[in-house]
C-alpha cells in the first residue's frame, strides 16, 4: 500500500516536472516563438486577445509577466486547452491529439506489448538453452533487429510488402474511400492497414526485450535458489519458469519501463513513413509546418502517456515482488 | 553394500582460455548407512566440489572426468538427467552453505514445499500440509513460517527452512556444505544441533562439509581430510583427534584449543595471562571502572614505545568512551528504532589491549564506527587526548585517523584490487610522515619487512590477487601501521582466514603491538582469539556491555549467561564421539 | 593459504561452480601473473574482449567502418555532392548502388556518409559517457538530500521519451546543424550510463578498501578518481558504446525527418531523400538498402562488442561459462 502512494506520489511529481518542463522549453529556446506563431495564425485572420493571451502563456514573450503565465498555462493544462493549431486551421489542438491519439494508443501500445512478451519468452529460452541454436538465433537475431533504425524497416517493408508484392495497403490508417466508425467493414480495413506498422515496430524492438531477457536469465540461473531448486528434483520446466525466469522478469520490467519512451519515439518516425495519421504524423506535421502550439502539446500527450505507462509497470511490479510489501 | 560408494572420482575445471585445473583428484571412499561423516579441508581443498559431484549439481566449468560413484548400488556418475532427478526424492539432498539465498524470493515457503511434493509426488495430495507442518515443526520454527517469504526470515531461518525442504525428499543421504557458515555464532551453534538431532531421529546417512574441524569433530562419527583435492586422512573422530596420522591434520587440530582452560596455547602464539590478579574483575555496574588504573595493571607492564617518528605529537593518549549511545532510526516504516549502542563506557589506555566481543548485532562494529569518527553518537562522548572524537570534522578526523588506524575484516576487500601493495602502502606514508621519494620508499620497504613480506621488493610490485588471504592481511596491517599510530582497531581480522593461518596473522598483530607500544581494540566474535591476544574484554549483548575485566579471568570465570552462552556455542574437538 | 584466489574453492559464500576472477567482488580484472601495470589491465580486457567470438565480429566490422570513414576520398569513386550523372539510374559498373533523383553517385554517398555517423556516435557517445561518469559518479557518493535531487532529475531525463523531446527542441533550434543534432543527443543519452555507474559506485563505495583509503588520508577526489573510477572501466566502456549507438540511431532518425542540415550528406539524410524523391515508386531498392543496412551494421557493431563487454564485468554473461 505504501509502495502504491509512494509510486503515485513520484507520478504526480513527474508529470509536474514534464509539464514545466514544456512550459520553460519554449522560452529558452533562441528566437521568439510566440512571435512566430501568432504572426502565422494571423494569416488565417485576425487573432483575438484570448487566443493571443493563451499562445503567450503556453510560449512565452520575453517582455511578460512569467510566473502569472505559468499559472495561466497550468490552468490551460488542467482544463486542455493548447488554442488552436494553424496548420489545421480553425481545428482546436485538443480535438486534433484526440483524434490522433486513439490511432497510436491501440496500434503502438498493443504492438509494443506482444513484443515486451514474445520478446521475454524467447529471452527465456534464449537462456535455458544457452549455447544451442535456440540461443544463437534469438540472439544474433534479435542484436541485428535492433540495431535497425524504425523508419528504414518501414521503409523496407513498404516498398518490399507493399509496392513489390502487394500484400498490404502502403499508407494511411483505413481506405480512403471508408469513414471511420465501428462497422465491422471499417474495422478489418483498419486492422489491414494496421499490419505493416505493426510489424515494423515488432520487428525493431523484439531484439531489445530478447537481449535484456536473456541477460536477466543468464544472472538468475546462477542464483543459489536455482541451484537448490535443482538439488531438491524440481522438474526442469518449474526450475526454469517458476524459478528463474519469475525472478529474471523483475529486472526486465523495470527496463520495459525505461526503454519504453525509445519505442514511443521509434514508431513516430514509423507513422511518418506510412502516413498514419497518430500522435507521431501530426507531430511530424506540426514540426515541418512550424506548428509550435500544436507541436508543444503532443510532447507534452506524449510525455504523459510514457509516464502513465510507467506507473502502471510500476504498479505490476509491485504485485509481482513481494519485497516491495513490506 | 555401503550407501555411496565413491570410486577413483576425479573433477575437472576447464575454464575457457585458462588451463584446466583438478580440484578432485582419484576421491574414493564410502559411506555406510545411517553414518555422520564429516569432510574438512581449507579452502581451496576440493571439499565442497566433491560435495557437488557426489550430489551430481556440479555444473559446467566443473566435470567429472573420471570415477564412478555407486549410490544404492547405481552409478549415477553418468545418469541421464531425469533419472537423476527422480533419484533426488528418497535419494540424496544437498543443504548449501549460503541458505540465505538458497530460497526463491518471490515465491513463499508454502508453495517451495509444495513445488517438491508436486515434483516427486511421493506425499499424496491430502496429505502435504500436514507434512509440511510436520517437517517445519523437525527445524523447530512455528507454523506460521509456511506463509512468509524469505525475505521476511532471519538467515538462521532461512537456513532451517532449507533443511526442512531438504528433508522433505525424504532422502537416505544428506550432504550439507559449510551449512552454518554464514550464520552468527549462537544461532551457528543451535543450527548444528538441530542438525545433529535429525540425523539420530531421522536416521539419514549425513556428510558434513566444513573448514572448521571443530565443528566437524563435535558432530561426526567419522572425519575424511582433505588437502589440495587429496583425502589425506580418513578415520573416525576419535582417532582423528587422538592420534592424527596427517601432517595436515595435525596442523589443523593443533590451532584449536579452549579458551576457558587454564593455559591457552597456540602453535606461534606465546602463552599468555594464565596468572589472574586479585582485583581482576568486575561486573556490568563496574564497567565504568574497567579502566581505572587498577584494571590496566597488565598494560602498564607494556614495554613504552620505542623512540620513533613521533616526535612533536602527543604521546600516550588513551581514548575514553563516555556514556555513548548510538540509535539507529527505523530500519522500515512503522519499527521502532534500532539501538545499536546503548550507553557504553570504557577506556582504552595506550598500549592495552582489549577485545570487545559479542555475536552479531551486539553492537560491536557500531562502536568501531563510533570511535573512529565513521558515525557520530546519538548521545554521549569521546575523547582522545583533547579532542573529542564526535564532534570532529573533516581537517580534525584526518589528524585523528594519523593516530587511530583501522585492520579490517575482510582481507579481499580492504585492497583496491588494481593497486599494486606498494601504492597501498605509499599512500599514508606520504599523507601522513611527510616523507618524499626514496626515503618514502624506503619506509614502505621497511613495513613490509616488519609484517614478514620478503623479499619486500617482490612484494611491493605485487597486485592482491597474487596475494593469499594471509598475505593481504599482512599489507593490511603494515598499511595501518604505516603512520604510526597509538591505536589500532582490529575489526575481526583473521574470521575471513583460513586456521592454520589465524595464528600467524594473529601473532603477528599481538608483537608489532608490544614492539610499537599501540594499544589495540579487538573486535571479535572468536573468544579464543580474544584470550590469545588481549589483555582485557568487554562482552556486549544488543549494544550493552554485560560483563568486563581481565580477560583471563572473564573467560574462565564467566559470571554473565550471555558470556557462557558465548563459550558454550564454541565448537570443541574434544566433545568428539561424546554424543552431545 | 598459498592457493591464488582464483582457485575453485573461492573464501567468499560464493558456489564453486563460479569461478570468476570476481569471486571475491573483484570483477574487474581477470587474474594476471606478472608484473602490474596499467597497460597491462587494459590489454587484459582487450585480450577478453577478443575471446568472446561475437565481440570479435563486432571490432572487425567497426574498424571497417572507421576506417572507411577515414578514408572516404580515397575509396569513394566521385565526390558525395557530385552531380550531374544521370538521375535515377539503376547499378551499373560506373555507378555500383545507381545515382539518386539528383544525379548523385550512391555508393560515394554511402562512403561518405560514414563519416557523419562515426563521427556523431564517437563524439556523442563520449559526450554522453563523461557527463554519464561525472554524475554517476558524484551521485552514488554523496549521500543526503541532493542525491534524491539528482535522483528524480535522472529518473526525469530517463522517462522523457528521447527522440519527440529532441525533435521539438530541434524544430526551435532551426538548421542547426551537426552540432545541433549532437547537442540534443548528448542533452538526452547521458542518464541511462549516470544510473548504471550511480549502482556500482554504491556498491564500490561500500567495500573497505574505500574505507581504508580514507584512513590512509585521502581526500574526497583522490578516492573517486583513483579508488572508484578505475575499477568502473568495463562500466565506463559499456555506456560508452551504448550510448554512440543511440547516438547513430538518433542522428539517423532525425536527418531522415529532415531535421537539422538536409544538404550534410549522412545516411540518414539520404533515406530523407531517398523517400522524399519517391525511390519507392521508381524501385531503387538499392539506394533504400545500402544506406540503412550501413546503420544497422555499424549499431550492431558496437552491440557485438558490448557482449564483450559484459563479459569482463559480469562473469556470468561469459562465453563458454553456460549451463
């Protein structure tokens, strides 16, 4: 119990620290991007105080009052309120994460956890069977996959899977002729877009959770316990499962935790090549148009999102160790 | 037919890129049934790798190279692997020297006991809590041990609960290595006799792997020595103790010897303090007084100090320990505080030498901390010469450590493994005697000539890891003495040693301190020790001084039980085939 | 006991099965006869480095690599920026990879385009490490308050997700350049190695010989950096190519946004091209490959050579000490 208010307390602290974080970036950056970014939403007509107020506070200007911004900004925060974005003019920040957010959630998040468990479960036996081809394949393998940058995997596969052969739709989240809604249609169209993305992603961290995996084994199956569990005849699988690989997996969730923000980035850049329209093509959208209002917002979505998933790991780990309830 | 049967077994270690290595070589011996063998050997012997072959967990770099060992008539030299582990239940079982880690820490004990019986399958379903009960009732913890994990033991604990999962496999031979070692004294002692206990009632054939012959002989019928993967000795344990034929035997049971007997006496020791003075002994009331000139009536008989590199420091300074009290606060939320140090007071006149002893957790390494200015008390003072040792601050506890220097336990890590002895020994040398150059050089030369290292040259270009235990303990030493000092405090030593070399380190401790005129702090849980080298003894239970004085005198005329409790958990030789 | 500490029987509550230099906590250097020297040390680890077959494979490709980076004018055919052969063509013998939609002799590029990443994963990287070794280190010995300050500051830096951080600071920081991109890198790949060596300072800080240091009149920098940081060299080496292959990952990954100078010629950069251009449609699989096939070798390089390693600090994780 302790342990759980002890972990919620640091996410609190956390996200404090990721939101001032955005709210100081801006305004130590050189230049004034405030300046820069309401002159271009002037270009879609004239700006109002409020709007003007609202970038001012989440951007910065150098003659302003900072602490009565931060506070203004902080507000804008609770209640998401980031303005409006110019690229998509008159489309509200808010709506646009919103609409992007679901996409990445359901694809990035569900991806990155098959690949967290196949990648522990061959780590595992990665290590039971060390020395065999079950080991040096997973192994070298999985060294050569993660070395691969996202993007060019994708691209790999786009032009490979898509261009050449065909199997799978290059580019976007559904057909351009569907609508979104919850028809079954629409839903196997977008779990057929979903697939190339999907691959990528699992394809380029797989290595990662194999390597750590078996690292973690290797250290566990030196343990004393395993060697007991071994003198007493426990079956070979309960050493291995029961034993073992239960301790190994601690560390490996903690590491789950930390690499979690690479994999988060990495399928960014992956949405890029296949114009998914998620949090990373609107942020690359944001980026290339100069978006600042738009851009500051989804770092901010985006930090939150790895922070809660690192709460929730947390949370796993707290149930899985005994010693965290004391 | 014996049990085990152990033909010609010879044991390999092939690490890659290194040369391959016997630890066993051509083993044969047998064990009848229902005997208590006991294996003894210094480290570095094989024992506790012949222990793992005969068990079969001998893993890879380690292998069997050759020799069979006949169990029940069955080779399992060469048994597959699940023939071996059916084998297991009803078969032979091995307890480990760490018993600490030898439990799962996220499982509880419940479902350790519970993996077995699913294993094996030889308790029927509805009969395996009781069994369980049963058998955590044999290592005499409560019930309610089954729903805890083994982080929430204490090692003596966990270490019963390995015995019980051992026993569990109901196996006709149990071999138990080093089982009490890491433990503390007292719970060493209860340990054993549990384990002495179940074998009589349980009837299993028992080996017991130990360094210590002592503890060996208190427990065996029959005693196997080993020496550099040879069995050098095998007999039973009364003519191992009688008339050992080995000259590694020999050796061995001579370091051994009561320290409540009249003369104490050590192969390299000098006798010492068989006489008691009238006045010798006081109480725990009278702990204050311990230090009163009266007590130290053996120091002053000290040679003085020799005239040396002191000259403009002070001289003959003795620390005063005043009421001191030191609280440690809550190890986890919700405990109470720990107090590790609860108002002691002493005095350590210069040139004495006393020993403070206690099991672990009485508060005895806390003190060490507290006098040499590494923790600050809660409450109370010390004073050494003019200062006081609680209130110094960085500049002050460098001039404070020029004269109170520090021997540490553990020989493996009080050198910086990639420095060489004489940049270990350069170091105080050039902080503290402000010499340079070839006259620094020349000093460190010296120490090492004064410890016995020769030729110094050779060992000063040395690393640790080229250096035996004893040999670092004896770099330790010179480092301590490299500035100096009045005082020297000697956390345990020589624990981490092997016997046959504790005398030497210790012998070599008791002359430099006679010579030098340091007075020394003893820290030990090894009363025998203490007899050997001090003059005087503080006995500490949970951070109180219960008894103190002579130490002659404290040793042989114990008055408090805790002090008796002490000198009965010593493992004794002659108990052997006593039956105790 | 005359027996050198590597024997099988090692003092410490270590099984004998484990017969690791690092029986007695030592883990650093592996038992050597003969006189000690520095150079000796690092030999030692070159030489078990070298052992380990997958570390061997992982030195041979990077010195391919650096010194195809060092050598580029004299093996690439034409210049990097050379223009002006024809667009778009498929390999041919004048042009082994083809030439890109600007005219460009791809495999002169690819050449050339070691340069960038050798050399932001070695600056980088060493950037990263030195902050990683300053913090680490000062944070696994101080003790008190600022130590859960830079606690949390790390814990910060390590939950941020890397690459959006980098992209928005990128983004204000117009064409900044290399620099830039190497800025950023290091702003965010210096925590991971300052968490590891923060542990292993804890537990070296610990040991006597720590202790004893500060009885023999050291002060506070002399035992950090000549008790502490030496024993921490296999750590220190591990972070450090750790930390350059992310390094070459990010560099990668942000030149192929278009991110920083689109003009430098990195592999990155030519993957930004290479799809900007539309090499997809026009089925240069060539001028896809090489570049990101050149990244991937050259990240699994330094990988390979941590397997090494590991091995000189985690006994364990040692080739050959299996099951």
């Amino acid at each position: 119990m302790w342990y759980l208010l002890r972990k919620l307390g640091l996410l609190l602290l956390t996200a404090w620290a990721a939101i001032t974080l955005n709210f100081l970036l801006p305004r130590l950056m050189p230049g004034t991007p405030a300046d820069a970014a309401i002159a271009k939403l002037a270009q879609n007509g004239p700006v109002d105080p409020a709007t003007r107020a609202a970038i001012e506070a989440q951007l910065g200007v150098p003659t302003g009052d900072v602490w009565s911004q931060y506070i203004q900004y902080l507000g804008n925060v609770f209640r998401l309120d980031f303005g409006v974005s110019y690229t998509f003019f008159p489309q509200s920040v808010s709506s646009l994460i919103m609409n992007a957010l679901p996409w990445t959630l359901v694809m990035v998040g569900l991806v990155t956890v098959v690949a967290f468990i196949c990648g522990t479960l061959l780590g595992v036996l990665a290590a039971w069977k060390r020395g065999t081809w079950l080991d040096t394949l997973p192994t070298l393998g999985g060294t050569f996959t993660s070395a691969f940058p996202y993007f060019w995997t994708a691209l790999l596969l786009v032009f490979f899977l898509g261009y050449q052969l065909k199997w799978f739709p290059t580019s976007g989240a559904y057909g351009r002729e569907s609508t979104p809604n919850m028809s079954l249609a629409f839903v196997s169209d977008a779990i057929g877009h979903a697939w190339l993305p999907a691959i990528t992603i699992l394809i380029t961290s797989l290595g990662g959770w194999i390597l750590g995996m078996r690292n973690n084994m290797i250290n566990t199956l030196g343990d004393d316990y395993v060697t007991f569990a071994e003198a007493n005849g426990l079956r070979s699988h309960t050493v291995a499962i029961k034993y073992a690989a239960r301790n190994a997996i601690l560390p490996n969730l903690t590491g789950f935790g930390l690499a979690l923000g690479g994999v988060v980035g990495g399928s960014l850049l992956v949405e890029q090549v296949f114009n998914y329209p998620g949090v990373g093509y609107l942020l690359y959208n944001a980026v290339t148009n100069q978006d600042f209002p738009l851009m500051q917002a989804l770092f901010l979505m985006i930090t939150i999102s790895v922070l809660l998933a690192n709460f929730f790991v947390d949370i796993l780990y707290g149930l899985l160790d005994p010693r965290t309830r004391r | 037919m014996s049990l085990l049967e152990v033909n010609n077994l010879s044991v390999v270690y092939e690490p890659r890129g290194a040369e391959p290595t016997y630890a066993v070589k051509n083993a044969s011996f047998s064990l009848e049934r229902g005997e208590f063998v006991g294996l003894v050997g210094e480290s570095g012997s094989g024992k506790s790798t012949l222990g793992f072959a005969v068990t079969r967990l001998a893993k890879a770099p380690a292998r069997i190279s050759e020799g069979t060992i006949l169990f029940d008539g069955r080779d399992i030299a060469s048994m597959k692997e699940e023939e071996l582990r059916k084998q297991r239940q009803g078969g032979f079982a091995m307890v480990l020297q760490s018993g600490m880690n030898a439990l799962n820490p996220v499982r509880s004990i419940r479902k350790h006991f519970g993996d077995i019986f699913a294993a094996h399958g030889h308790v029927p379903k509805s009969k395996r809590l009781a069994r369980a009960y049963d058998l955590v009732e044999k290592v005499e913890l409560p019930r309610t041990v089954l729903d805890r994990f083994p982080g929430e033991l204490s090692g003596g604990m966990r270490q019963r609960v390995s015995i019980a999962l051992a026993l569990s496999l109901e196996p006709q031979l149990m071999v138990f290595d080093e089982p009490t070692t890491a433990l503390d004294v007292l719970v060493q002692h209860a340990v054993m006799g549990t384990i002495r206990e179940l074998q009589k009632s349980e009837n299993f054939t028992a080996l017991l792997i130990s360094h210590d012959l002592g503890i060996v002989l208190e427990s065996t019928s029959r005693v196997m020595v080993m020496s550099e993967g040879v069995i050098v000795e095998d007999g039973t344990s009364q003519q191992i103790l009688q008339s050992p034929q080995h000259a590694y035997t020999q050796m061995l049971l001579s370091h051994y010897a009561d320290p409540r007997a009249e003369v104490v006496e050590v192969p390299g020791l000098v006798v010492r303090g068989s006489t008691i003075s009238t006045t010798g002994h006081s109480s725990v009331a009278e702990a204050v007084d311990a230090a009163s000139p009266a007590h130290s009536a053996t120091a002053t008989g000290a040679p003085t100090a020799p005239a040396r590199r002191r000259a403009g420091r002070p001289e003959a300074t003795a620390i005063v320990v005043d009421d001191v009290t030191k609280v440690y606060p809550p190890p986890r939320r919700g405990q109470d505080p720990v107090t590790a140090v609860d108002h002691v007071s002493f005095t350590l006149e210069q040139g004495q030498s006393m020993a403070l002893v206690g099991a672990s957790g009485s508060g005895k390494s806390t003190l060490a901390k507290l006098v040499t200015g590494v923790e600050r008390p809660t409450s109370g003072a010390i004073h050494f010469g003019d200062a006081r040792v609680d209130k110094l601050r960085r500049k002050g506890l460098r001039e404070l450590r020029r004269e109170v220097q520090m021997v540490f336990q553990d020989p493996y890590s009080a050198l910086n493994p990639l420095h060489t002895v004489e940049y270990a020994l350069m170091r105080p040398v050039l902080n503290y005697t402000g010499l340079r150059g070839v006259a620094a050089r020349t000093r460190v030369l010296e120490l090492l000539d004064t410890v016995g290292l020769t030729p110094v040259e050779q060992f000063a270009a040395k690393l640790p890891h080229q250096l035996s235990g004893g040999q670092r303990q004896r770099v330790v030493i010179a480092r301590a003495l490299a500035c100096d000092p009045q005082v020297i405090i000697a956390d345990e030593p020589v624990s981490m040693l092997d016997v046959s070399l504790r005398a030497g380190v210790l012998a070599l401790l008791d002359d430099l301190r006679v010579t030098f005129g340091v007075s020394m702090l003893y820290i030990t849980h090894d009363l025998l020790s203490a007899r050997l080298v001090t003059d005087q003894i503080m006995v500490l239970n949970q951070g109180r001084v219960v008894e103190s004085g002579q130490t002659a005198q404290v040793l042989r005329f114990p008055e408090d039980p805790y002090t008796m409790e002490l000198l009965e958990a010593i493992p004794q030789p002659q108990r052997a085939g006593t039956g105790r | 006991m005359t027996v050198p500490a590597n024997l099988p029987e090692p003092t410490g509550s270590t099984p004998p099965y484990l017969t690791p230099a690092g029986a007695d906590g030592s883990t650093v250097v592996p038992p050597a006869r003969g006189p000690a020297s520095p150079l000796r040390v690092i030999s030692r680890g070159a030489s078990t480095i070298w052992s380990n077959k997958k570390a061997r494979i992982g030195v041979v490709v990077l010195a391919v690599f650096v010194l195809m980076a060092v050598f580029a004018p004299l093996i690439a055919p034409y210049g990097a920026t050379e223009n002006g052969f024809g667009r778009n063509q498929a390999p041919s013998g004048a042009h082994w990879f083809g030439t890109t939609a600007a005219g460009e002799d791809v495999f002169s590029q690819v050449v050339f385009g070691a340069r960038i990443s050798v050399l932001v994963g070695f600056i980088a990287g060493f950037l990263s490490t030195l902050i990683a070794v300053v913090v680490g280190l000062s944070w696994g010995y101080i003790r008190g308050p600022l130590a859960d300050v830079i606690n949390f500051v790390v814990n910060l830096v390590l939950v941020i997700p890397g690459l959006p951080l980098m992209i928005v600071i990128a983004a204000y920081l117009q064409n900044g350049g290399m620099t830039m991109i190497i800025f950023v890198v290091v702003l965010t790949g210096w925590a991971y190695g300052a968490r590891v060596l923060r542990s292993q300072t804890q537990s070296i800080r610990g040991r006597d010989f720590i202790t004893a240091a500060q009885f023999s009149g050291d002060g506070a920098a002399r035992i950090v950096f000549r008790e502490i940081l030496p024993n921490m060299t296999s750590l220190i080496t591990g972070s450090f190519f750790g930390a350059a292959t992310s390094a070459i990952l990010a560099e990668s990954g942000l030149s192929f946004l278009g991110i920083g100078d689109t003009t430098t010629v990195s592999w990155g950069s030519m993957l930004f091209w290479a799809s900007n251009s539309n090499a997809l449609l026009t089925g240069q699989w060539v001028l896809l490959f090489a570049p990101g096939l050149c990244i991937a070798l050259l990240a699994t390089s330094l990988t390979l050579i941590n397997f090494g390693v590991d091995g000189l600090s985690n006994p364990r994780l040692r080739e050959g000490s299996g099951r």
